[in-house]
C-alpha cells in the first residue's frame, strides 16, 4: 500500500509559487501547449490563437489540482513496469479489456495515462460537435498536459523519481533543471498538424517511446554520478527569497549530453501529439466553422469562477506520496515532485 504524508499548507503555497516558474508541469507544459498552436491548418488557427494566452496559462490546470480532486492523479502516468517484462506489448489497448484482467482499482493505483488521453480526445471531439467554446478551450488545455506527461520517461515507471535506484531526485532533475538549462535552444520546428486514424494506439506508442528511453534516463545518470564528486555535482542558486541546492550547470550539462537531446525530442514528440490530437478531434467533429467562435470571451463570472475553483484546489489538504516527499533538501522537494507524475523557433511556422 502506497502512504502518503500530508504537508503544511503555507509550505505548499510556497512550493506551488517556485513551482509555477521552474517545473516542466509548469514551464514544459505551457510551452508545449503554446507552440502546438502554431502547428493547426487556417480553419483553426484564428480561434486557437485568439484563446492562445488561455490555452498557455491553463496547460497546468491538471498539476494544479492533482492533490485536490479525487481520480485526478493516475490521469497523469502509468506505471507500466508493474504488469511484467512485456506489459508495453500485452497491456489491453481497450479500457474495457483492461478493466476485465486488472481490474479498474489496480489501474487507477498504477495509472492511467493512454487511456485518459484517448477519452479526453473524445471529448475534445464533443465539445467541437456542439461548438462550445468554454468547453472546447478547457478540454483541448488539459489534453495537451496529459499529452505531454505521457511522452516523459518516469511518467511511465513506478522508480518515478529513482527511489528504487538510490537516485531520488531525477525525476526533476531530467524534466525540470534541464529544460530550465537548455530549452532556450531547442529546435521546436515538427510540421503541420496530421490527422490521427489511430489515436488510441499513438497514446500508447507515446508511452512507448518514453518508456523505452528509461534506461537511459537512470543509467546514465547512474554512470556520471559515479565519476563526479559530490561538491561539484550540485551548487547554490537564489529562488525568489529562497537560497536553495540545486544541480550545477557543469553537471547538468554533462547530463544533457549523454542524453543526447532527449528531453528536447520529448518536447517535440509532446507538440506534434498534441496538435495532431486537437486536429483530428476538430475533423472527426464534423470540421465546425469555428470563426463563430472567435467573439468568445469569458465573461466576469467565467473568471471568477475559475479564481475561486484555483483558490479552492489550494485550500484542499494535500497528499503527497511518502516516496516523492521524503527528502532532505529543498530542491529535490521543489523539483522531485511537483508535477508527478527567451526567444525560439516555432514549432511550426512564424508567430504572427
């Protein structure tokens, strides 16, 4: 059975406020969102890009109320590891099939991820269908996060922050300190946005993918912790008001080269998945005329219904799981758990 430790809530508050600024649920995930914008055809261009400042600031919603909302947390990972040697290959594609051999209280313990990614596209869908404009931003933010957490390598692992490896703390060391280091240079250029035919196997091939670079993620760190001594592995950086350890720039550099710009790839495997997604959502949709929708505003309850539903994901008690919690220093609290699970090109064309 997982425990959980339950942390002060002015603590959290100072977490969440370093955490909007620096963690790939933050920083990654609203760039992610902003650049897959520029990827969609005319038809839908106009519209996303009047609503591309809701869609950016709203890409961390899910990491905002994790903690909050029951049932949220799985939709963010999936532990694949758990199931067996060949689970990425045998895992029931059909949430139903799953449900049937697993049983839907072991999945949502181990996560949930493709499958969440599939029903939100469908949504997204529906929402097109009716042309909801409050609906269809919403669900289309959301799905770019969950989208994105699938494409991260210990989104799909139960070693999610090297725990299990005498490595806690990788999990934002690789998805927070270096896209914090180096996503200034990343090539975020992907193409034009593709229909989807299969989109419920491309959720899985996502996790795929990440999975299959998790061995690179731990052992190479692994290898470069062994050649470095520990005074030059970390180094001190201001946080606001807050001096704090985090990873040196040499090391993290050191890092980032044996990757070979895998965190970059990642980053661009999550924006072309995302726009794809929302493209293929629009044509299964019927390809509604959303140039109706581009007099959409959020009204001044719409707004204040949104500040209060922030404020009352804040207040709730927040759990943490023992293992992401339970360190010793500020930065590996700051950049381990926060979201467990400049100038640049666009991803797709220039921003005008």
């Amino acid at each position: 059975m997982k425990r959980f430790l339950v942390l002060p809530f002015a603590f959290i508050l100072t977490l969440i406020s370093v955490c909007d600024t620096f963690a790939w649920g933050f920083f990654a995930h609203q760039r992610i969102n902003r650049l897959a914008v520029f990827c969609l055809p005319e038809p839908m261009s106009a519209f996303f890009k009047r609503n591309i400042v809701y869609l950016t600031e709203n890409a961390v919603n899910p990491d905002r109320r994790r903690n909050a909302v029951k049932g949220e947390a799985p939709k963010h990972f999936i532990d694949i590891d758990v199931y067996g040697d060949s689970a990425l290959w045998k895992m029931p594609r059909r949430w139903q099939d799953a449900v049937a051999k697993y049983t839907e209280d072991t999945l949502q313990e181990y996560g949930i991820v493709p499958w969440e990614v599939n029903r939100m596209k469908y949504s997204l869908q529906k929402a097109f269908e009716r042309k909801d404009a409050k609906g269809i931003l919403r669900i289309a933010s959301d799905l770019g996060h969950y989208i994105a957490d699938s494409n991260v390598p210990l989104h799909t692992t139960e070693n999610y922050n090297g725990q299990m490896t005498g490595q806690k703390g990788i999990h934002g060391f690789w998805e927070s300190r270096l896209p914090e280091l180096f996503s200034d240079k990343y090539d975020y250029f992907v193409g034009q946005a593709d229909y989807e035919k299969h989109v419920q196997q491309r959720a899985w091939n996502s996790v795929i993918a990440a999975h299959s670079a998790l061995d690179s993620v731990l052992g190479f760190e692994k290898k470069l912790n062994a050649e470095w001594p520990e005074d030059k592995k970390y180094s001190f950086e201001q946080r606001g008001n807050v001096t704090t350890q985090v990873y040196s720039r040499e090391y993290s550099k050191a890092y980032d080269k044996m990757l070979g710009n895998q965190v970059e790839r990642r980053m661009r495997a999550s924006i072309k998945q995302v726009a794809d997604f929302w493209y293929t959502a629009w044509v299964d949709a019927g390809q509604p005329n959303l140039d109706d929708l581009l007099d959409f505003k959020l009204s001044d309850e719409d707004l204040k219904e949104q500040e209060e539903e922030r404020k009352l994901w804040q207040q709730k008690t927040i759990n943490v799981r023992t293992e992401e919690s339970a360190m010793i220093t500020i930065d590996e609290i700051l950049f381990g758990s926060c979201c467990n699970h400049k100038d640049h090109r666009s991803a797709c064309k220039d921003e005008h």
